[in-house]
C-alpha cells in the first residue's frame, strides 16, 4: 500500500474539485444563478458551495459537475506522475 503522508486531505480535494467546477462555471459563461437553475439546485446552495460555506456530498458534486461537462476520475497514485 502506498504512503499515506504525501496525499492530498479531504478538504484539499474538495476544494480542488470546487475550483474546477467554477472554473468551468466561468468557461461556459454562466453565473450562478443560471448554473443553479440548469442543475436544479438553489442559488444560494451553489453559492454556499463555491464559497466553501458548505461542503457538497459525493452525489451533489458529481452531479453539478457532469452539468459542467466534467466528471471525477480516479487514477491509481503511482500513474499520477505520468
């Protein structure tokens, strides 16, 4: 098993995956607002989120991503150097 010391902790990878998602947000040139409505979600949810006000659930975040045309994907530690 791999040595745990060098990973990322939760919150690192949580707000990673937040900085994506509005980076992406940003691409596609919606706001908020109309990224809230696309996924069904509150504007003020999506706001929390992206502030780091409140952390998305696994499902919550992978769905606002694939609205996003992104998606979360898994790759072995010793090929994330490559």
């Amino acid at each position: 098993m791999a040595d745990n010391k060098n990973l990322p902790d939760d919150q690192d990878i949580i707000d990673s995956l937040i900085k994506a998602m509005v980076e992406r947000r940003h691409e596609l040139g919606l706001t908020q607002r109309a990224f809230a409505e696309q996924c069904g979600f509150s504007h003020s949810a999506i706001a929390r989120m992206e502030s780091g006000r409140q952390i998305p659930n696994l499902t919550t975040l992978a769905k606002l991503l694939a609205a996003l045309g992104l998606t979360i994907r898994l790759v072995p530690i010793e090929d994330q150097d490559k």
